[in-house]
C-alpha cells in the first residue's frame, strides 16, 4: 500500500535530535534545560542506544591515581590519531574532560569510587604519563558498565528537564529547504507506520556509528549509519571513512566485546607458545599500547603460525592472574560474557578472542560547535545553516586514524554540550520557523513506495549480508591496493542491486522488513564512502594499513608506511558523483604548540 502526500502530518519543535545515545542526551539535556522544544527520536527506547554497551570508562585527566594534566592526554590523543586528528579540536576536548566528567558526576553518575571518595580511574591503551613514558590512570569507570551508567544518568536528567521522547521512530532523511537551510527531518512511527515531517529551527543527527557494515562487529545491529545516509543523500560529504578500528579483544567467533579495561587491569594477551608477545611490539606500553598496533600484532601472530586453538586462528586473553575477587569487582560483565559467549570462565582460564570491527572514525565533517560544514568557495568549514552532528556519526575530527579507548565517551559528552551550547547562543524564541517546502516529504516517500510497489525486487538481508562480507574481506586490519581494488568493484555492484531491493510484507505496524531495507540504503552509503576511499589512500596510517606501502621500521623518513608529505590530510567522499576530495588538517591548536608528526613507537 503506497503512502500519498495527504497521510503527512507535520509537527513541530525548536531542535530535533535524532538519536537517543550519550551524544544525542547530552545535547538535548543541554537544551531542555535552556527551555527549548526538544524532541529526540529513536529506533529503540532511549537507554538501549549503543552507548549502553560501552564498557571500559571516559577519559579525563582528573589525576586521582597517577600524576596527569590535560596536556598529556592531548599529546597521546594526537599521537594515537597518528596525526590525523584536528589539534584545535583535540585541545578543545581534553581541555574540557575534567569539567564534563566532574558534571556527569554531579548528574548522578555511579562511578567506581577510590578509599577517598574519588573517581576511580584505570590505565588505558595509548594513555600515558609524560609523552609515552608510562601507562597513566586516566579512564573513569563505573566497572565494567560505564555507558550503562551513563546512558541511565542522562536519560533521567532528560526526564527531569522534560525532554520530549519519541521512542522507536526512525528518520529518513534532511528536509532541506531550496535556499539550503535545512528546516526539518522526515520520520516514520514504527509502531503505527504513520509518516511525519518534523518541522525544526535546528536539526542534530546523533545517530552513532554503522559497525554493521562488516560481519564481524562489537556493534548493536541498529548500528546501521543512517544519520551517514541521510547525509549523504543531501550532498553533505562523508569525512575521513577509510579509518575504521579493530578491537583486539573481541570474543572469537562471536564478535562479543570484551573491554580495553580487562587489560587495563592488568590481563595479558598470548600466543600459541604462551608468551606475552606485545613485548616484542611494544616494548614499553606492552598490551596497552593502542588498538590500530595490538590489532595488527595478533594479526601478524595468527599469519605467522603462532595463532591458538586447532585451526591456530586466534590469540588468548589471560586473566587468571587477576584473582576472581579483582575480576568480581572491576568486570563483573566480562566474566559473565565469558560464560555466555564462550563457555570459559575467565577467573580460571584464558579466553579466546580476535580483532573485531569496532569503530569509525570518519564521519559527517563538523565545526567544534558541532555545525556540519562542507567545502564551499575555497573554504573547507563553511557551515550548514541549521544543521549539527555529534558522537560517533560525526568527525569533529578528535580521532583522525585512529582513536584511543576511553576518547569516544569523551566526545560524546564534550561536543554534545558544546553544539547544545552553539544551539543555544543562536537561538531566537521570537523568530517563526522557516517555511517547510511544500515537496518536503516527496523524496521520502518516493523511496519508500519505490520499496512497496517492487513485490519481486531482492530482498534486503540477502544484500546486506553480502555488502558485510564484501567489507570484511575487502577491508580488514591488513589491506592491499589490488584486494581494496576489487572491493570498490564490488560495492559498486551491490550499490545497483540495492536500486532493486522490494518489499514483500505491505503492513504497515512494525513492519521490520520495511525498515531493514531502508537501512540497507544507509549501510550502502557508508560501504562505499569507505571502499572508495580506502582505495585511494596511498599510505598507511593509524588503522589503514596497506601492505603495499609498509616500509621497514629503520626506514626514513616515512617509518611504517606513513607518508605526511602527500597524506597529511583529511578525505571527503561525495555521494552523488562517487568521487572523492581532501582538505588540510588543522595543525595548529587553540592555545598550545603544535605536535609535529614523529615516528610512533610504543
Ligand atoms: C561494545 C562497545 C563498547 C564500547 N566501549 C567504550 C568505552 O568503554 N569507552 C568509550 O569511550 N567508547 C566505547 N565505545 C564506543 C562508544 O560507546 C560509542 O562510540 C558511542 O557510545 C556512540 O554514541 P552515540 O551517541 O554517537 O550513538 P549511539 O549510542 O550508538 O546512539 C545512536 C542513537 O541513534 C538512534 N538512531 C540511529 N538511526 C536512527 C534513525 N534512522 N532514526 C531514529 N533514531 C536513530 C539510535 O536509536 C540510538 O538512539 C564502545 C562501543 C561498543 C560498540
């Protein structure tokens, strides 16, 4: 049954804010307490958005554990970006961390507390004390559940600030008017399958990340990128896709995560002869050097025949040296997953795992404030009026080429406040709304009815499992120029059977069928911004490794792979035309000195 113009109703608010995880809260927290009009969509009930499944901790340099100021943390933020993050972005970030936590705190966060009555604060991966010197405690935990208690603090401050909710609904795309402000989003109720335009001053996309791209992922299977492909589709370039980060520690097989803060309390990975084998790679920060190295070392220990188990194809995470009462205490989760997900009970044995997709660090490209900007007359940070993005979905960039654990809730928090702030100091209550285009549904619905009126097109999940292992073998923690040659090849193909996807179940209430394949027209997107722009990266750099250009360790004076003279710079892929740009890195920090690339060791 197709959907026609006059079943649209229209609703309308000051902000909306698509995407109910830790950015999405923080920003609508920040705004609701200013006394605007906040409405906030989710596909799921708020507290199940992925932020609930973040483990380990938030870094700030609080200092409760170990000597650190923010300096250090944005040295070892810049440093674990393999440069690539923006520095002005990062001093932003790690200058704010001690402020957002200590709030977070006073929201009513449960941390883990020290004898004093302080934070409780765990070592880290990439963290360290003194530019590299040691690791440092810098990740505030509330066990091994603090998105979980995250996510539930700002949920109830929201109930608190009278935040408008509305629970498994799923926007479609940017309404965006003919002189280019963007004035609304289209959204469909699961529940009833009514279509709505919701009509605001200002539009936030907080739809965290598409980890649902690759077979092998830590991610929830909501994770699909939507807030990527509805900007895409608007002709807002996606920044930066090429970097995508390995977990080491997922469980094998499973693809379940097990936390960073395991090794952070002090659990050691192994291989087949029992040895500890990040000793030879790392020799100073060992296991907790960061994820784009751990990753690569297992990887290059299973290739080297030193891979456990009878098919030698993953690697052992010990942590029977912790004591179960340690383990209780700080990763009650993790022991549980162990039983679930692996039949091992990690107080008395070690665990299976390997590198499991994770992570994006690329994104919709935004301002410090949050505001998405795209190039335009030579200026590569012009804003779209009345659009913002934050968290996982957006590239502020803090990550660059690869992103230090801990880091994300951080950002999360920094610029989900700081865009609700930008939001704020803009805001005129008097000023009316800007007229919503009388097409401002059509393009949705024509996507839509395209679906229903196709009863013998493809069906979506045989396509996306085939965009899935298409990533997986095409872009993995090892790449190479011909394989991700192939790859953009691939995705190609599947980006025209994606033209043909239908839909058989015409229902309209929760009709999942109908929102997998409109997913599917997101992860499309995503897959090739990646594809394409993997492809075309001609070096290796934080999680983009290359065989073809990896160099010797001696070599000078690109150690690694990494070239700064041709690479030092950010990718922008454009849907429309498949084709790609670049624009500069912001080398230059708000009020320190600049980082100059150097080698990276650990
Ligand atoms: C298992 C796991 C553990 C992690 N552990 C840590 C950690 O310890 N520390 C750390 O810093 N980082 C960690 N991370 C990373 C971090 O948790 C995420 O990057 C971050 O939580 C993402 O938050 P977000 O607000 O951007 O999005 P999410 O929390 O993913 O929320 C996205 C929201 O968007 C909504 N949404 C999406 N599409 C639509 C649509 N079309 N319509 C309506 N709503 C939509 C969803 O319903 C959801 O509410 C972890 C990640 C994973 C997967």
């Amino acid at each position: 049954m197709s959907y026609t113009k006059d079943q649209v109703t229209n609703r309308k608010f000051d902000v909306v804010i698509v995407g109910a995880g830790g950015s999405g809260m923080r920003a609508s927290l920040q705004l609701a307490k200013a006394g605007l009009n906040v409405a906030v969509l989710s596909k799921v009930f708020p507290t199940r958005s992925h932020t609930v499944a973040a483990q380990g901790g938030v870094s700030a340099s609080l200092g409760n554990m170990s000597e650190d100021n923010w300096e250090w943390h944005f040295y070892d933020t810049i440093k674990g970006s393999d440069w690539l993050g923006d520095q002005d972005a990062i001093e932003f970030m790690c200058q704010e961390a001690p402020k957002v936590v200590y709030e977070l705190e006073h929201f009513g966060m449960p941390f883990d507390r020290n004898a004093d009555g302080t934070i409780y604060q765990r070592p880290f991966g990439g963290h360290t004390a003194n530019h590299g010197e040691k690791p440092v405690q810098r990740a505030c935990a509330a066990a091994d559940r603090t998105g979980h208690a995250m996510l539930h603090t700002l949920y109830q401050q929201n109930v608190k600030a009278r935040t408008t909710f509305f629970v498994e609904w799923m926007a479609l795309d940017l309404v965006v008017d003919r002189e280019g402000h963007v004035v609304g989003v289209t959204a469909i109720e699961m529940e009833t399958g009514d279509f709505f335009t919701l009509q605001a001053k200002n539009v936030l996309l907080a739809t965290g990340g598409a980890g649902r791209i690759f077979q092998a992922s830590t991610n929830a299977f909501i994770n699909t990128g939507d807030g990527l492909g509805m900007a895409a589709r608007a002709g807002i370039p996606l920044q930066d896709m090429e970097f995508w980060q390995f977990h080491p520690t997922g469980v094998a097989g499973a693809g379940v995560l097990l936390t960073e803060g395991c090794r952070g309390e002090g659990a050691i990975l192994r291989n087949s002869d029992g040895e500890r084998f990040m000793e030879r790679y790392a020799p100073t920060l060992k296991d907790l050097a960061p994820r784009d190295f751990v990753s690569r070392s297992m990887d290059q220990e299973i290739k080297e025949g030193r891979g456990c188990g009878p098919n030698k194809d993953y690697i052992l995470l010990d942590m029977t040296h912790l004591g179960a009462d340690t383990i209780r205490k700080r990763l009650p989760s993790v022991e549980e997953i162990g039983h679930n997900f692996a039949n091992v009970d990690i107080t008395k044995e070690p665990i299976p795992v390997v590198p499991t997709i994770h992570y994006q660090m690329g994104g919709i490209p935004t301002t410090i404030n949050g505001q998405v900007c795209v190039p335009m007359n030579g200026d590569y940070n012009t804003p779209i009026s009345g659009l913002y993005a934050v968290g996982e979905c957006s590239c502020v960039s803090v990550h660059g080429a690869n992103r230090l654990g801990t880091n994300s809730l951080l950002d999360l928090l920094v610029f989900g406040k700081a865009a609700g702030n930008h939001i704020i100091s803009n805001f005129k209550a008097n000023e009316s709304h800007r007229a919503l285009p009388a097409d401002a549904a059509d393009y949705s619905l024509e996507r839509i009815n395209r679906l229903e009126a196709n009863a013998s097109g493809e069906y979506a999940q045989s396509i996306a499992n085939d965009i899935r292992s298409a990533m997986q073998q095409h872009a993995g923690v090892f790449r190479k120029q011909s394989i991700m040659d192939e790859g953009v090849d691939k995705i190609a193909a599947l980006r025209e059977r994606v033209k043909d996807l239908g839909l058989k179940d015409h229902s309209r209430v929760f009709n999942m069928a109908r929102q997998e394949a409109l997913e599917v027209e997101n992860l499309i997107e995503v897959a090739q911004a990646t594809m394409v722009s993997a492809a075309a990266r001609k070096e290796c750099r934080g999680a983009h490794t290359v065989v073809d250009y990896e160099h010797p360790a001696d070599y000078a004076p690109a150690p690694l792979g990494r070239d700064d003279q041709n690479w030092l710079k950010h990718t922008l892929w454009f849907s429309e035309s498949n084709s790609l740009d670049y624009k500069p890195v912001r080398m230059k920090p708000l009020t320190v000195d600049t980082v100059p690339p150097k080698v990276r060791t650990f």
